[in-house]
C-alpha cells in the first residue's frame, strides 16, 4: 500500500503542478513509510525530507495539497507527518543522497558565480531548488537521474538540451482559462487588460505587468491569457515560466558558454508569460539576459506579461533599465477578493469538485478565511474533504467542524492587542501611540487602521475596541471603521498595506 499510494499520489501531483515545481520539490522525496490505524478508518503518511531546507519549504506550500491528493486517492483521512531524515535514512536512499550531493554541488557553484560577479547570490528557496537542480545536471553530466525530463547520454551529449518548438511546449494549465476565472471588481481590471491583450497580442498593453499579494489569481489569469490566445492561433510560439527557470536557464548556459540556446529558446517566442520576476533581484546576469530578451521580443511586436509581487518601482535590486521597461506598457493590480467574489469562487470550485455549495456554507468560509483564493481553495477542500469521509451533507456544522483548527489558531492569535502591536510595527510607531490622545496624521491614520482591523478580525464589540484604544467612544470607532474601509476601495496602496497586515496576524 505504501508504494501504491504515494506512486498514485506522486502522478496526481505531477498532473497538477507546474513541471519545474514537482521535478524540484515533489519528485526527489523518498517513499514515504505508511501506517494504517487498528480500526482501519485512517492512515499516517510520514514523509522525510532530505535537509531543513526543503522541509521547511514543502510544509509551507505543498504539505496541504499532498494530504488532501492522499486522502482521496486512500478514500479514508490520511494524515500528513513531515520531519527531517535521519542521517542513516538519507544514506540508504538513492534520491535524498544525490540530493545532498546536489546541494554541496550547488553552495560550490553559487560561490563560484559569486566570486566572478555575474552569478546568482539569493537565498531565496524556490532560486536555490533551481541551482541546486542546475548544478546535478552539470556536475554529474545528466539530467535524467534527477528530473526524467531528458534522455541521459554518455560524453558531452549529455549537456546539450534538444529545443522543441516553443508551441509544443509551452508548459500552460489548459484549465487555467478566463472561463474559469471568476470575475469580480479586485480582478476587473486586471482581466479587461488581458483580454485586450489575449485578442490583440502586440498591439496594446505592451508588457502587461500585473501586481498583487500571493494566491489572488495573477498565475490564472497569465494562463488564461495563453490558452485563449493558443484556441485562436494554435500555431503560435508561447511559453509559460516562472523566474526561477529563467534564473536556471541562465546558469546552465552561463556554465556552458551556449547563449546562442538561450536566444534561440526565448527570442522567437510570439508571447512570454513569466511569472515573479522580483526573484531576478541581485541576479545581474539574469537581468542583462532578461533585458536581451526583452528586446527582442518587443522588436518582433511579440508580447511580454510579467507577474509580480509589488509594482515595478518597487523591486528591490532590480537594474533601472528593466524597472522602467516593466513600467513602460501597462501596469494594473490585483486585490484581495472581496467578500461576495470570495463566496462565488467557492460555489464556483465546489461545482468543479461536483459538489453544490449551500450559499450559508459559502459565506460562513469566506468570512473566516479572507487572505487569498489560495487559502480558500484549502479551505474548501478541507471542508468537503470532511463532508466526504464522514459521509454527511455540507452543512455550516460540517464546515465549523472541518476548520476548527483554523478557527482556534484565529480565535487565541488575533487579539486586539496583538492587531495594535502588529500595526505599530508596521507604521514603525509606538505601541502606546494607539491608546495616547494624540492626533497628527503618523498617529492618528495608523490608529484607525488598527480600529478597523480589530473590528474585521476579532469578535470584540465598538465599545470593547473602544475601551482598548484608550478608552474612546464607540462612535469613534465607528468613524475609523467606515472611514478604513471607504478608503480600502480606492487607494491601492492602503489595500495593499491592509492585505499584508492581515497576513502578517493570521501568521
């Protein structure tokens, strides 16, 4: 059972995710040991993770997606137990020993880069998977051992990669489409603009760059500008890829002096979808070939849509040339989704699932779960995950009892002092700021903000909230409250600072 169910769940995974992001982080774990409960009603999968690293990284983004794949593929609640390999464990597996080889392999290569001034130097994890994927290739002369993805080979064949028609392998989710983005006034914008370009690639909105926080939908809706523009014009050259490939693709020919593969790969592309380019940050190789290709592609009239997670002004470590190219066609963002998009995209994805979503259920989740479309799809997962196992009708009792560690962790974290300590970090004020009677526009705005967040985050009433903020009238809460709120709607930047503050309290 054990290899049968993580074989099963490994090919649901692949199906799933992005290539570069299974063959990085899903493929090189080990066969997981699998204990089933006496009574047979539930099962432990312990998964072990060759270094700190990768742990740290697949509990963060997969560990969720990995038990919910599990559960439904045993037909039984799976419970997911991530940990560190023991050293003997690492050594008698195949993968995690190469993994450890590669990522000795891949601290010599960065320091290597480094020194000559034109390499990678991020720490940032989904950077180091690539390197440390671009230093076993290189190292140990074949690809295929790590990723299958290329047909290993003996003497320097090995290193020289076959370039198939971007047209053929233009890596898009076919079920990423505008049909099956919901549409709502966070996105609108957003949406319009790729339509315009999905009808009329390389005549208007030339780049598109499109900025938000995680999970709100900018992956879809650059998928989305793929597929339709494919549908019409099945033979253009298109390609989908995160920054991180771009980063990989560099290094590779950057080790073996092939730059001609690097342009003859990206430069005849008619439409290139990249996603976070803040990850080119202090990467000036990166930048100088990005830069290449970004004018050769406008040259030709292809199209160029980029994601982010700020807007181009605000990329750190990013050359001025190149922020002031993303800036140069059409820059829109995209918001948290408001409560009524939140409730249509649950109802929308449970039809997906085959299931009816009752409307109370919808607005129960959406309420409690507000960060991004990301935490909601786990959400709801969780929630008919639960209404499956324990064969009952979604109903709110199902829902409350699906999430209840959801809603305990938001219950004991988020209290109104912590809202007050957050926001003055933030705001770099003081914390007794929020209780002082003074009123200058520094003071007085974080104040508010923080007024507001204690009203939408904790089930304190206005006097209660009143009474913390220093004793204040119910009234001038109130006043914070609508005041905040009003303002959210039209000032991007303050939503923006109000979608990070709410991340930062739900932890």
């Amino acid at each position: 059972m054990t290899t049968d169910l993580w074989t099963l769940g490994r090919e649901r995974l692949a199906a799933e995710l992005p290539a570069q992001q299974f063959n990085t982080w899903i493929r090189p774990l080990p066969v997981p040991q699998v204990t089933v409960a006496e009574d047979g009603a539930s099962t432990r999968v312990a998964l072990r993770a060759p270094n700190r690293f990768m742990l740290d990284w697949i509990r963060n983004q997969y560990a969720s997606r990995i038990e919910t794949v599990l559960s439904e593929l045993a037909n039984m609640p799976v419970q997911l137990e991530l940990a560190l390999a023991t050293r003997e464990s690492t050594q008698q597996g195949s993968m995690p020993l190469q993994a450890h080889r590669a990522h000795r392999a891949a601290t010599s290569l960065r320091l290597a880069l480094v020194s000559t001034g034109s390499g990678p130097s991020s720490g940032l994890p989904v950077a180091a998977g690539t390197l440390v994927e671009s230093a076993l290739s290189s190292i140990e002369g074949s690809a295929a051992a790590r990723t299958g993805t290329r047909e290993g080979s003996s003497g320097s064949a090995a290193f020289l990669p076959s370039l198939a028609p971007a047209s053929t392998t233009h890596k898009l989710n076919i079920s990423l489409t505008f049909d099956t983005l919901v549409a709502g006034r966070a996105n609108q914008m957003a949406r319009t603009a790729a339509l315009h370009v999905a009808g009329a690639p390389g005549v208007m909105y030339n780049p598109l760059f499109i900025y938000g926080g995680v999970g709100l939908g900018k992956t879809h809706l650059v998928h989305a500008v793929g597929n339709a523009l494919l549908a019409d014009r099945p033979s253009a050259r298109v390609l989908y890829l995160h920054a991180e490939q771009f980063i990989s693709d560099v290094v590779k020919n950057y080790q073996r002096k092939t730059f001609d593969e690097l342009k003859a790969k990206y430069h005849q592309l008619d439409l290139l979808l990249i996603d976070d380019v803040q990850f080119f940050a202090g990467k000036e190789r990166t930048q100088e070939e990005f830069f290449n290709t970004f004018e050769a592609l406008l040259a030709k009239r292809a199209h160029i849509i980029m994601t982010s997670d700020t807007y181009p002004k605000g990329l750190a470590d990013i050359d001025e040339r190149l922020t002031s190219r993303f800036d140069a066609g059409l820059t829109v963002a995209i918001e948290p989704p408001e409560l009524e998009m939140r409730v249509a995209i649950l109802i929308r994805k449970a039809a997906a699932e085959g299931t009816v979503m009752p409307e109370d259920v919808a607005f129960f989740i959406a309420k409690n779960v507000r960060a991004n479309v990301r935490e909601l799809e786990g959400a709801l997962r969780k929630v008919l995950a639960y209404a499956r196992f324990s064969h009952k009708e979604v109903h709110i009792g199902v829902a409350r009892e699906a999430l209840r560690d959801l809603l305990s962790i938001q219950n004991r974290q988020i209290s109104v002092e912590n809202i007050q300590k957050t926001v003055a970090d933030f705001y770099k004020i003081k914390v007794a700021d929020m209780y002082s009677k003074k009123r200058p526009a520094s003071i007085a705005h974080p104040r508010q903000v923080a007024m507001y967040l204690a009203k939408e985050m904790t089930k304190k009433s206005l006097p209660e909230i009143g009474e913390l903020f220093g004793g204040r009238d119910h009234t001038t809460v109130l006043h914070a409250v609508r005041k905040v709120a009003g303002d959210r709607t039209k000032n991007t930047e303050l939503n923006q600072q109000l979608h990070v503050l709410e991340q930062t309290l739900k932890g």
